[in-house]
C-alpha cells in the first residue's frame, strides 16, 4: 500500500538562484519522483507535497549541499 502524501515546510539555508531551484527540487523528486516541490528563494523555505518522510527530505537535502530542517505548518 502507498504511503499517504503529506505536506512538509522545510527551512533551507543557502539557496541563491534558480541553479539551487532545480537542484533542490531534483534532490526530493529523487526520493519521490511524483513529489510537488515549491521553492521560496526570498525566505529560504520549499514546500513539498510528498510520501517521503520530513527526515528523508532534509536528508537528501543536506546531501545536495544545503542545511535543511523541518518547519511547523
């Protein structure tokens, strides 16, 4: 059975460009290809609509390069 999608808040520090856009993105479509990533380069927050666990993100995150942490909705 399909793990229920959830919405995550992620603070995401060091996004500059739309260089680090494709990059974060690509990073959580990795850990679920059909996961809805909207970046927010002003504030340094992506929202994602996922099945993936907020510490697999921040994970996959961090990975990528950037310092990720889960927000409170």
């Amino acid at each position: 059975m399909e793990e229920p999608r959830k919405d995550l808040l992620m603070q995401v520090e060091g996004m500059t460009c739309q260089g680090c856009v494709s990059a974060v993105t690509k990073a959580v479509q990795r850990l679920d290809p059909s996961a809805k990533v909207d970046v927010d380069l002003d504030h340094g927050r992506v929202h994602i609509t996922t099945c993936a666990q907020s510490l697999e993100v921040a994970q996959a995150l961090n990975a990528a390069g950037y310092e990720a942490r889960a927000m409170t909705l």
